[in-house]
C-alpha cells in the first residue's frame, strides 16, 4: 500500500510539472515537459494497474499470486516508445529553430492571430451595429414625435386662423350694421327735423276752435 501511494504521488508530481513546462514557450521547456508527463503516466498506468489474472495456460505447481499483469507493462513499453519517437522530433524542432531564428521560441501563428483579429472585428462590428440600430430608433422616435408635434401645431394654427377669420368676417358684420343703422338714424333725425320745421294743417285749420 505504501508503494502504490509512493507511485501516486511521484506520477502526479511529474504530471504537474510537465504541464507547467508545457505552458512555456520555449521548446527545449515543451520536450522536458512532454517527457515528464509521458514518465507520470506511465508510473500512474503501473500503481493503478490490479492484480495479475488467473492466465488461461499455467505450469504446474505454479502460483498465480505471485505473477505480474503483463498488460500494464506491455501499455508502458508501449508509451517510452512513442514517448521517444515525440522527444526525437521534438528535438529536431527545437535544433531547426535555434539554426533559422538562433533562439527555440513558439512564435504566434500569423493565422491565429488573423482569426482572433478577425472575430474580435466582427464582434465589434456587432457591437457597433446594435449601437447604430439603437440610436436609429432613438432618431426615427425623436422624429415621430417631431412630426406628430408639429402636426398638432399645424392644426392649432390652424384652428386659431379659422377663428381669427370668423372674428374679422363678425366684426366687419357688426361694422356694417352700424353704419346702416347710424345711417338710418341720420335719416330719421333729418326727417324730424323736417318735420318741425313745417306748419301743421291741423294746427292751421283747428287752432281756433281749440
């Protein structure tokens, strides 16, 4: 039990740091951090692996108990050989970045960059165009309202002319009367006049016997 949590341990631990390593940009960091966690797993694949199976073929007088899983073993053969293959190329990577840039950093892939360039645009271009449709609608309110108060104006004015034109049509009527009935009454007062200034018949012919 104590070796198997030795095992844990130790796995996890070269697991944790070749994940680190592999956050790096260097590719001399990248191969060690490959590497250990190619070692974590298969130390983690042999402390987790069961007890050996009952084989279908056996000697005699042999004890199962005391045989080894030869599946785990053969899974990290397996691994140190790919493990291998990845380090060696990973090797030649780094030896053909040192010769053509004299250093083994991963420099940005001028792609990605374009491809994060290019969403970046097109969610700024969506959030200009959201922008643009809000201030539109704004506008096209703004406007609405503009129009509808300049439509009340409109009548208003309007309303207030047609009174303004009966008041003037009423006041030049009432002139009008006016002038016909202080023309009538000129009339009538020269007509009184007349009047008085005339002898009476009936004054003439009766005063006597009055």
């Amino acid at each position: 039990m104590t070796g198997t949590l030795a095992l844990v341990c130790c796995g996890g631990v070269l697991f944790a740091s070749g994940t680190a390593l592999l956050m790096a940009r260097p590719l001399t960091r990248i191969l060690l951090g490959i590497v250990l966690i190619g070692n974590g797993v298969n130390i983690l694949v042999l402390a987790t692996s069961g007890a050996a199976g009952r084989a279908a073929l056996l000697y005699p007088d042999s004890d199962p108990g005391r045989m080894a899983d030869p599946l785990p073993q053969a899974f990290i053969l397996t691994a140190i050989v790919i493990t291998l293959a990845v380090t060696a190329f990973l090797v030649t990577m780094a030896y053909r970045s040192w010769q053509h840039s004299g250093n083994d950093d991963v420099p940005d892939d001028i792609e990605d960059i374009r491809v994060v360039r290019r969403a970046t645009y097109a969610e700024e271009r969506e959030r200009l165009r959201a922008a643009y449709r809000k201030r539109r609608h704004e506008y096209r309110a703004l406007a609405r309202g503009e129009e509808e108060r300049e439509a009340r104006e409109h009548s208003a004015y309007q309303r207030l002319g047609t009174a303004r034109d009966r008041y003037r049509e009423m006041r030049r009527r009432a002139r009008a009367d006016a002038r016909v009935f202080r023309a009538r009454q000129a009339r009538a007062e020269e007509t009184a006049e007349e009047i008085e200034g005339e002898d009476d018949p009936w004054q003439t012919i009766l005063g006597a016997d009055r």
